[in-house]
C-alpha cells in the first residue's frame, strides 16, 4: 500500500497516528508532507515538551526523516505539493492532525481523501471538540476516519468508535486517551479500506465550531461566576481573564473566592516578576 500522509510538526495527535501507520506492514511505501509550524513561545516549547512525555511519543519529525521520505511545506494547497502527491500515485491519503482546509481544486486535484477527526461524527465538528463535549457533560465521545468533501468534518466515514469521557480528567488527558483508542484501532480501519468498502454518509450535520466560536462560549460560560470559571479551567487547563491593568492573561488556577493564584501554570508573583523583566509575554 503506498500511501500519503499530511501532518503539522507540533501536533502530538499527528506524531501518534504517524508513529502508528508507519508500524502497519500494510504500509509499503509512504510520502510524508509536515507542514511547518508557526515560531511558538517558551510557554509552548514547554507544553510540547509535557505532552510529548506524557503520550509517550518522541518528536517524530526528527526521527522519520532518515527513513522515510518527508517535505516540510507550507500549504497542502501549493501547486507543488499537489503536483508531488499526483506524482507519487499514492493508494491512500490521510490528513492526521492536519489544520488546513483543502481548496475546492485541491480536493479535485487529490480525489480521495481521508481525514481523522476528534470526535464521533456527525457531533462536534470543527476544533476543540473534546473540549465541547466536557463542557458540555457528554458521556462520550470517540474519533472518525472520514473523506473529506467540501464540507468541514460532513463527509461520509470509514470507520469510528465511541470513546466514554473522564469527567474527572482535562480535555488534554481525555484527548491522549482517544488517540490511544485510535491508534489501537488502525489495523481495523486499514481492513476496511482494503476491502473497498464504501463509507456511510452522514445523515445529519452536528454543530460546527471555530476557534472564534469555542473562545466566545468560553467567555459565555465565564459570566456564570467563579465555580464555571474554575470548571472551565479544569477541562481547558487555563482561560484569559482580564487583569486589573486591563490586559488578558492565560490564568491557570483560581482561589476559591475567585482571586487568581496561577498564570500560566506560574505562581502569580513570579509571574508578574518574569514579565516585567520581559522574559514571559
């Protein structure tokens, strides 16, 4: 099977799913396209570095270059790219924690193409979909492999399972859970898409959210007072709450009387202190 895979350098999803596939004996031959991310602060360096060792999974884009043939791009809507995956003549592609959305003519360009999504579609599409469920005390949700079509995460789908949710945990642990699930689940998916079988429609269209949606309901929900404020960050690790000098700040821990105690996984003075000596933003 040769296959073409679309990834993004800093997405512990992507690094999972790839380390997985590329295990697969199914998986002959691979074109690997890694789209570069964007310069990323120390906070992330660091975050990365934590998810990183808690999924168990190194930084793969340093390892599978010298096995594998990788491109580091900028866009899977480059008419270089498209010209490489025609090229290659791949059975299958797979977008594994890809953010971008394909372009009408990329999609004719490509045919078929197979996306992971973070949830049991139809229901919640778009970002930050664990994050949703949690805030929305949902039992479950799960991961999907589906086509892509011109939609964003509606086309018909290869293969899903329901994932319960651990209302005890953040969305970043519940998410290192379902890929787990995911991973596991690849040899299944891959014998479907062995035999041909044709994916099942999806027959209703669940909510579609942007990052300007969930960040929205975010502040909604926050008007609720101090226990949603401290729910929120218990499922999203943190959220921007205005100082007393009028600038947001990422605040990770609360009293219990709604003074903030953390920013930034920081205690609040040492905090204050890094950033008036410009060392953190």
């Amino acid at each position: 099977m040769k296959v073409c895979f679309f990834v993004k350098d800093d997405s512990f999803i992507s690094k999972a799913l790839l380390d997985s596939f590329l295990q697969k004996p199914q998986i002959q031959s691979s074109l690997i396209f890694c789209l570069d991310g964007k310069r990323r602060s120390a906070l992330n360096l660091w975050l990365r570095y934590f998810i990183q060792k808690t999924a168990k999974h190194p930084d793969l884009m340093k390892t599978i270059s010298s096995k594998n043939d990788v491109h580091l791009i900028k866009s899977i809507n480059s008419e270089e790219v498209i010209n490489k995956v025609i090229g290659y003549k791949p059975d299958h592609l797979f977008l594994l924690g890809y953010p971008e959305i394909l372009t009408a003519p990329t999609l004719r360009a490509l045919g078929n193409v197979i996306n992971y999504h973070n949830s049991f579609l139809p229901y919640y599409r778009g970002v930050f979909a664990t994050h949703r469920a949690l805030l929305d005390e949902k039992e479950s949700t799960g991961f999907s492999f589906h086509r892509v079509d011109r939609g964003i995460d509606t086309g018909p789908i290869y293969y899903q399972e329901e994932v319960v949710l651990n209302k005890n945990k953040s969305a970043l642990q519940n998410e290192l859970i379902i890929i787990k699930r995911a991973c596991q689940s690849i040899d299944k998916f891959l014998v479907i898409l062995d035999k041909n079988t044709e994916p099942k429609i999806q027959k209703i269209k669940g909510e579609l959210m942007s990052a300007t949606d969930f960040h929205k309901k975010l502040d909604d929900r926050s008007s609720g007072g101090v226990e949603e404020i401290k729910k929120i960050i218990s499922i999203c690790g943190g959220y921007a709450m205005q100082s007393q000098s009028g600038k947001k700040q990422y605040v990770t821990k609360l009293s219990a009387t709604g003074k903030v105690k953390e920013v930034k996984g920081l205690p609040l003075m040492l905090y204050k202190l890094l950033n008036l000596l410009k060392i953190i933003q």
